[in-house]
C-alpha cells in the first residue's frame, strides 16, 4: 500500500517531463523503492524491538539491521548511477527521501508535522526527483502538482492517524488528532483535501502542461471523499488512500493521452 505510491509518482513525473529515457526513469523509480523500503524497515523495528508497540515483526534485530543496510547501499547506488547519468541536481532531489525514510522513526513521528507530513512530502519528491531525471530542471507545473499531491496526502495522513488517537495520547504522541483533537483534525484535514482539489484544478486552466482534462482527478476524487466524509477513520482512510490511487489515475491519463487538446 506504501510502496505503490511512491513509484507510480515518479514514473509520472517522468511522464509529465515529455520525452522519458525508460533507464533514468528506472533508476530513479529503483531509487524510491530503496527509500521506502528503508522506512518500513526502520519503523518496524523502532516501534517492535525498541518500543515494544507492535504484537510481532517478521524480521529479527540482526535482520532489521541487515536489511536497512542493504536497503541504504542499493539507495546509494541508485542515486550515484542518478549522479552520472543526469547531474548532480537529481541526486540532491532524490537524497531526501532517503532521510525522510530514515529518520522518520523515532526522531520524525514524535512530532505532528513530521509524523503527519513526513510521507507525503516524500511523495511530492519523488514527483520532483522523476521529472528532475528527465528534463534536469523543474517547472511551474511539477511544483504546483507536488504541492498538490503534498496537500492531499496530508490530509488523508491526518484522518489515518485518528485511528490510534486513544493509544498515541496513552504514550504521548502527539500526532495532530492528539494535539488539537478527533473533531478538529478530521476538519482540518477535509479543508486539505477540498484545497488539493481546488488546486487541481486551478492549475488545469492556469498552467501550460497540465492538460484540462486534468481537473477530472478532483471530480474523481471529490467523489470518493464524499462517500468517505462521515465514514469512522479506518474505513474512511481506506476509501481515501483508493481515491489518491484514483486521483494519480487520472492525472497520468490526462497527461498521457490529453484527450481535450
């Protein structure tokens, strides 16, 4: 459920780029993978074998280890290859990710910006870092889509973590539900959602590149929100991590086949 986003988000910042050379696109893909894979590894073993949170954990202190240091070597190689291939401007897109995955626990999710924003910031990158690759610069466009997809995924984080809000306030995590309240965040993450969505839309008839037909991502969306608007958190941050599926969906046609130019 994590790993899909990142790499389908990079794959469309290639494509939004225009012309995609498929091994920059791969590399860079390979490189996100490392990344979150880092960040499952690391908060699996920080909330089982040093927290003592979850029930169980498949991997061992020994594997734990293992892994992140395989997951970090294969990342460092993505990024060198990155480096070589493009520039050294990709290479600094892609670091971050890295370090986001890394850090995010115990040092990021002690926090609500960095337990709340620390993925979907990851994936704004990863949309910067895979057009980046492909046209060594950035553009209106790719921020403003970035800053889109930052703004929705923030939202959607908010409403999963009011899941947890009982045992997170139990052990002092102040995750923006324990901090300002269930009712609270859950408003404040639907003014995220309706924003992004809005934006989206603005960008679609205000930005070269971004296509018309792109507002059909919002509509898209907006539907599933809807249904998900009352729904309790488990089920609505299901219905709402299948819309972002949805949303990115339909960007990628729209960018892909641009059925109104």
């Amino acid at each position: 459920m994590f790993m899909l986003p990142p790499l389908a988000t990079s794959l469309f910042g290639a494509l939004l780029a225009g012309e995609v050379t498929i091994a920059v696109a791969a590399l860079h893909a390979a490189a996100m993978f490392f990344a979150v894979y880092t960040a499952h590894v690391k908060d699996g073993y920080v909330d089982f074998h040093v927290r003592g949170e979850d029930d169980d954990h498949p991997l061992t202190v020994g594997g734990c280890r293992g892994a992140l240091v395989a997951a970090g070597l294969g990342f460092l190689t993505c990024t060198v290859g990155l480096w070589l291939v493009v520039g050294p401007g990709t290479a600094l897109l892609t670091l971050p990710t890295w370090v986001i995955g890394y850090t995010h626990a115990p040092q990021l999710d002690l926090n609500p910006v960095g337990a709340t924003m620390g993925y979907p910031t990851g994936i704004a990158l990863a949309l910067l870092g895979g057009y980046y690759a492909q046209a060594s610069a950035l553009s209106p466009r790719v921020l403003g889509l970035a800053a889109v997809f930052l703004v929705l995924l923030t939202g959607i984080k908010i409403i999963d973590d009011e899941q947890d809000y009982d045992y997170d306030r139990s052990i002092e995590k102040r995750t923006v539900a324990v901090v300002v309240g269930p009712q609270r965040a859950r408003q404040l993450a639907r003014t995220l959602l309706v924003a992004a969505m809005l934006g989206v839309v603005a960008l679609a008839f205000t930005l070269p590149g971004v296509p018309p037909s792109a507002a059909g991502a919002a509509a898209a969306f907006g539907v599933v929100a809807a249904v998900a608007h009352r729904a309790e958190s488990e089920l609505a941050t299901k219905l709402l991590i299948r819309g972002s599926y949805l949303f990115l969906a339909v960007l990628v046609a729209a960018v892909w086949f641009r059925p109104l130019a």
